[in-house]
C-alpha cells in the first residue's frame, strides 16, 4: 500500500490499474477455459442422473394438471348439476354451469400466479430443495380435495383442489428449474434446464391417455384422474431425501463451503472442482456487498432491467405464442377441422409433444439457447398462417382439415424446439444468485398471467374472429421474433457469475464502437458482449477479461480482478 500508513482507506482501483492497487491483489479468478476444462472432466454419475430426475417429478405434476381437465369435461359439468339437484332440489342453468367450469379452469392459473410470486419467500427461507419437499404438502391437499369430490357431492371441493394445486404447480415452476440448474455443470445446463420442460409435456400425455373414456375418464372413475396427482408428490417427498441441496445454495447463502465442495464432488463425479468453488465464492463476495434484491429493487435497479425486461418477454413469447390455446382447446380445433378422431390427434399432439423436446435436449448445448428460441418462434409463426388458411378455406375444399392437423403437429413441434423448454432456464441463468429468486418469480408470475388471460379470452376472442383468430397470435410471434434477434443473448457456455457481471457492465458503461455485430450478450443494437479469456490488460493476471466486439473494433471494458 502506497499510502504508507495502516488503517488508512484506499481510494478505489480504477478497472484497469495495476493489480497491486486493488484490494483483491493477488488473487486469481476462474477464466472460462478453466472453467470449460473443469466442466468437460465433469460427467454424468448415477447421482446427478437421480437428483435431476426426482427433482423434474415436480415438472410433470404440473403438465398432468394442466391436460388433465381438458378430456373429462362434460363429466365433470355433469357432475356439478347432480350434486346441486341433490343438495338442492334444483338444476343449474346451462350458463350457471358455464361459468362454474370457467372458473374450475381458470383458478389453476390464479394459484400457479400466486404460487410463482411467492418462489422468492420460499428458497431464501428453506433453500431449493427443502422448498420442493414441502410445497409437495400442496399438492396432496389439492389431490385430496379433488379426489373426494364425488363422495362429498361438493362441486366445490373440485373447484378448491384446482386453486390449491395451482399454487403447488406455480411453486414447482420457479423451483424445479432453479434447483436443476445450479446442481448442474456449466456444459449440461442447457441439457439438464430442458428436462423441465420434457417433464411437463410427459405429464401432459399422461393425462391424456389417463383420460380416455377406456381408462379413467369416464363416470366412475373421473375423481380417480383428478386425484392421482397425489401420488407422485408423496414418491417425490420421499426420494428428493437422498438428494443434495444446492451447492450455490451452501455455499453463497449459508458460507458453508466444505459441504458445497462435497456435493459437487458426488453430483459432478470429480475431485477437483475448485474452479466452480472459486466462481461461487467470488459471487458471494459480490452479494456481501449488496443488500438482499427484493421484488420492487428489482423491478426499479438500472442494472436489472435488461436482463428483466428479458426474461419477462421470453416468458411471454412462451404464453402469447398461441400454444395454450392448442393445449386447452385442441381436441375442439381438430372436431371443427372435421378430423374424425379429435382425441386421438389431441393425444397424437402429446407425442409429438415430447419427441421434439427431447430433440431440443440435445440441440440446446451444441446449437444455443437464443438460436433455437428463434428457429422455434419463426416456425410457429409459418405454422400459424398455414393453421389460418386452411381452416379458413376447408368449407369449400374439405381435404384442408388434415394439412390443418399438419399445421397444429408442426407448431407443436417448433414450440417445443425453442419457446417450450428455453424460457424455463434461462432466466435463472441471466442473474446472480442474489437477484435470482426475485427474477424467477417475477417472470414466472409474467407467465402465469398471460396463461390466464389467454385461457379466459381465447374462447370469446375465437368466436368473434372464427377462422382468423390465430392472426393475433401471428403478431405476437413476429414481434417475439424481432426482440429474441436484437435483444436476447446467448448464455451457451456462459457461468452464472460471467452472465450476470457481463449486464451489470452494460448497465453501467456502453461502448459506442458496439453496434453492427451479431446480436449477443448484454449488448444495445446488436453488438457482442464476448465474456470469456481476452488479451492480457495490466493487472487482469490471467483472469476473465471482458470485451466488447463491434464492426472491425474491440475495446476493453473491464477485468473480474475490481
């Protein structure tokens, strides 16, 4: 220290001054190849495989509940009748059981609303895993109500169950992925974060199939569809015991290192892990001097809003895409395609479903999240004008009802290459672990509402529109489009910390060389932020050097070592 005198406070090292003058002299932060070359010694165990598996059980209890009620629904609305006429000598009137269906729909998206709101209280209080065990109590009162139903003669216990599951499905959304993507290596992340999604469309054909008149869906055994979600909450509970908590989690919330070190250990199958260590330990450093991020910090901080305003519209492009109106009302869309068996397409819709999300599995890591994000988004919005003319045009040339089945098959198969699975994990990826719970449950709250909103006003918007309705949802896409090119980055390869520091710099400083690159990383009118190993600037001792590439230009704008 030049000052010569002890105590004495130094002033701050400018960013690119020699490491001696800054107070983290000496120490040497992870690069990126030091961090690729401890994720490629990574490799899949038989406990990383289990935990991953157990904790997607979460997944698929969300897409069971959401098809679940698609098959059984005049059942079910003549069940509501019944109980009334045996409770009340009276039958309800047709619209009076319209609006109790309306309602048993719509309250699963009022609580996955809440649900994902409250992701936040939940993780910083029990942390990710504990969080998962608990909110499975949801899960089983909801099933509880809903199962019993029938026996009661209490429409209203249906209704309730729904509301209460919601809650549990809105929790599991924000939990599941989070958890997935900090127990996993920095190369698998993007693999690993797509199993959420790939739970949730399994659940979807589960229910499906469950809900065929053979099997479940029919006047006997409807209670039994609706209740079984119970079971797969009460195996979870029992098995996420054998599985670690989050190493993030240990080590930047609780500063218990040696037992994050452990569980990287067992979960990546290596010794040497001190490069993630060193990368987490440098995160929490940072969030010592930071004050925990609330939801309303979020929502006002500088520094935040381009990877929220992100994350937010890539949850919207999920929801606003049209695929909800798909799933909610696709056995109706094949009925009036003229389709001869709208079940059976809307199962065949199911595995197509889950085949292109285990094709986007294993694209993800190879070909980027932000490039399939566009290939999906381009491909649905070509799908969606083929949907329109064709039901448009098959009163008069009736063979068009199966290029329309054709159409709906490819504008699943697209959202599941990009819109599905990607918005999903990604928003845990744009943010350190501080702003992270607050940033999943904001964007996941984004998409339950738009989730709502498209389930309520989709049947009334479909009936004053006809043929033409899924125009609308060709906008959205387009616009979509537009912003996943010039706003939305690549995180491919990309460590938590890097990710974040990578905005933070954006907020702060930006280069106005940067402006006619391919589009990327925290970065205005399509310039690339690169994060990664850079030329050696005075004082960066081999550490991540931060860079900025425009047309013909690349400027240093700042090194890990401040």
């Amino acid at each position: 220290r030049e000052g010569g005198r002890e105590g004495e406070r130094e002033e701050e090292a400018h960013p690119l001054q020699p490491a001696d003058a800054s107070p983290c002299a000496g120490r040497r932060f992870p690069s990126q190849g030091d961090l690729d070359m401890e994720a490629d010694k990574s490799h899949l165990t038989v406990q990383l495989l289990y935990t991953v598996f157990v904790a997607i059980i979460g997944s698929l209890q969300f897409g069971y509940n959401i098809g679940v009620i698609n098959a059984p629904d005049k059942i079910i609305t003549a069940f509501y009748n019944s109980s009334h006429v045996h409770r009340t000598g009276n039958a309800l009137s047709a619209d009076a059981i319209d609006r109790l269906w309306s309602a048993s729909v719509s309250i699963f998206s009022v609580g996955g609303m809440i649900g994902a709101f409250s992701v936040g209280l939940f993780v910083n209080r029990f942390g990710r895993r504990d969080s998962m065990v608990l909110v499975n109590s949801l899960a089983v009162v909801g099933a509880t109500l809903m199962g019993f139903s029938r026996a009661a003669s209490s429409y209203e216990m249906v209704i309730t169950g729904r509301l209460v599951i919601g809650l549990y499905c809105g929790l599991a959304t924000g939990l599941v992925p989070m958890y997935v993507g900090e127990i996993s290596p920095t190369s698998l992340r993007g693999a690993f974060g797509t199993m959420h999604q790939l739970g949730v469309v399994i659940g979807i054909l589960i229910a499906q199939i469950l809900g065929l008149e053979q099997l479940l869906g029919n006047v006997d055994r409807w209670p039994w569809l609706l209740g079984l979600t119970a079971f797969p909450s009460l195996a979870q509970t029992g098995l996420l015991l054998c599985c670690p908590k989050s190493p993030r989690y240990l080590l930047i919330n609780r500063n218990e290192e040696s037992q994050a070190r452990e569980v990287l250990q067992k979960l990546w199958g290596v010794d040497d892990v001190e490069g993630e260590i060193a990368e987490m330990r440098e995160e929490s450093r940072k969030m010592s001097l930071e004050r925990r991020v609330t939801l309303w910090e979020l929502i006002r901080s500088p520094l935040y809003r381009q990877p929220l305003v992100v994350a937010i519209m890539l949850h919207l492009s999920q929801q606003l895409s049209g695929i909800n109106a798909v799933f909610y009302y696709s056995t109706r869309i094949f009925r009036e395609a003229r389709v001869k068996n709208p079940i059976a397409a809307t199962i065949g819709t199911g595995v197509v479903n889950t085949a292109f999300t285990v094709v986007s599995l294993f694209l993800v890591e190879r070909v980027g999240r932000r490039t399939l994000h566009l290939v999906g988004l381009g491909g649905m919005a070509a799908s969606t004008l083929v949907i329109t003319i064709a039901m448009a045009l098959q009163e008069r040339v009736p063979d068009l009802s199966y290029l329309s089945v054709a159409a709906v098959f490819l504008f699943v198969a697209f959202f599941e290459v990009g819109p599905g699975p990607i918005p999903w994990f990604i928003v845990a990826e744009l943010f350190s672990q501080g702003a992270r719970p607050a940033a999943v449950a904001l964007a996941g709250s984004a998409n339950w509402t738009s989730n709502f909103l498209v389930a309520m006003i989709f049947p009334f918007v479909a009936e004053a529109c006809g043929p033409y309705v899924f125009i609308i949802f060709l906008v959205f896409l387009l616009i979509f489009l537009v912003f996943t090119y010039f706003k939305v980055p690549e995180t491919k390869g990309r460590t938590f910390d890097e990710i974040s520091s990578a905005f933070r710099l954006e907020g702060v400083e930006k280069d106005p060389m940067v402006g006619s690159g391919t589009p990327g990383l925290g970065t205005e009118g399509g310039g690339q932020l690169r994060v990664g190993p850079g030329a050696q600037s005075p004082g960066s001792q081999g550490g991540v050097v931060y860079t900025a590439q425009g047309q013909g230009s690349v400027s240093e704008v700042g090194v890990t070592e401040i």
